[in-house]
C-alpha cells in the first residue's frame, strides 16, 4: 500500500539512465545537416548532460548566432527524441528491478533539465510510464529544476518528499525546493559534499525510509 503524502522524485541524466551515446549520435547527425564542424564524442556528450539546452548551445555553439543556434539546437533535441524512443539509453544497474518495487510503497516522480519528450521517451522505450506518478521540466515550464520540483510537490499534495540527483546542481534545486537530497555518486557528478548519498541505484530502499520518517 502507497505511503500518501511521500514521494520520491528522481533527476534522469546520471541517476535512472545514461542516455549520452545516442544523444551524441543525434547531435551528431543534426550538425553535419546543419553544417556544424563538431565530431562529439560520447565522453564530451557524458559531460553536457544535466545542462539545459541553452547552456549546450552557449558550451558548443558559441560562435552561432543566436537563432540560428536555436534552430540547430531544436533540431537536435527532437532527433534525440526520436533515436531514445526507437533506442532507448542505459539504465542504471537496479533501475529496471527496483522502481516497480518502488512504486508499490511510494509515489515516483521525474523532474529534468530537459525538452519536452525527453522524459517520455525513458518511460515509453523502458516501460516505466505504470510507475511513475507525475513528470515535469524545464521544455515545458521554462523553470529551472528547484522550481519544477515545487511544481510536483504541490500539484501531487506531497507532505514528505525527496530528490535523488547526481550533480551539485540537483543538490541546490532540492535545497531550492526545501526538500532533502540523495546524491547518486554513481552518475556524472563528482567532487562535492552531499550530506546523503548512495553508490548504487540498489542501495536507495535502505536510506528512504529513514528520509522520509518512515
């Protein structure tokens, strides 16, 4: 039986899947149509994840004017789309076993710094969608990811939530949120102090309750 008023809200990008070898086939594909002289590797791509979208185009395109860009930048987010839909990325070891087993106990949420679609294409190609509650980002609000997670915790009437995140940006927006925070040490970012943190998707069972005042 669901617990009602808690919720488990989960960055993507580094913390359910790794999604950056197709999205750096897209990219790539679009900037060779749109004449872009940039070959990005899977490492270089594993690096913009977590970002925007305009904070890729200022980091790769910085020389394209500001439209222009715009439109490249477009064209590669709705090719992205598309390849995960057909493709999907790499979940996380425990990701697949795990969120179905979760679920059960707590409400599932998603909330990204991603373009629209983005998010269901991880629940359309991996079947997540029965289990997770309520998504939103920053393609469909224009919020950055600390105010989006406000959005869930009061369209979901959450009393008790938390977000789990593998960067320091995720560890502000929680704290933006006033909710605690999870760091997934095992996705991309590295190098700060995180009061939580779990070095597998396996380990999470074990510290929610205590977050949550289970």
């Amino acid at each position: 039986m669901k617990n009602s008023g808690k919720g488990l809200i989960f960055d993507l990008d580094g913390t359910l899947w790794d999604s950056s070898y197709q999205v750096g086939i897209a990219w790539n594909d679009m900037f060779r149509k749109y004449g872009v002289d940039i070959e990005l590797t899977q490492e270089r791509m594993a690096v913009m994840m977590g970002r925007t979208v305009p904070e890729i185009g200022e980091a790769l395109l910085p020389d394209i004017e500001p439209v222009r860009r715009w439109e490249i930048l477009s064209a590669c987010c709705e090719e992205e789309n598309r390849r995960l839909n057909m493709f999907g990325g790499e979940l996380f070891p425990g990701v697949a076993e795990l969120l179905p087993e979760l679920a059960k106990s707590c409400e599932l949420f998603i909330v990204s710094n991603c373009q629209d679609g983005y998010i269901q294409s991880f629940l359309n190609y991996h079947g997540m969608g029965p289990y997770i509650s309520d998504i939103e980002c920053i393609g469909r609000t224009g919020l950055r990811k600390g105010d989006n997670i406000k959005l869930i915790i009061e369209r979901n009437c959450l009393d008790k939530a938390v977000y789990i995140g593998d960067t320091e940006r995720d560890m502000h927006a929680a704290r933006h949120a006033g909710i605690p925070f999870i760091h997934a040490s095992y996705g991309f970012g590295r190098g700060f102090g995180a009061e939580r943190s779990i070095a597998s998707f396996s380990d999470l069972p074990a510290i929610v309750g205590s977050v949550l005042g289970e």
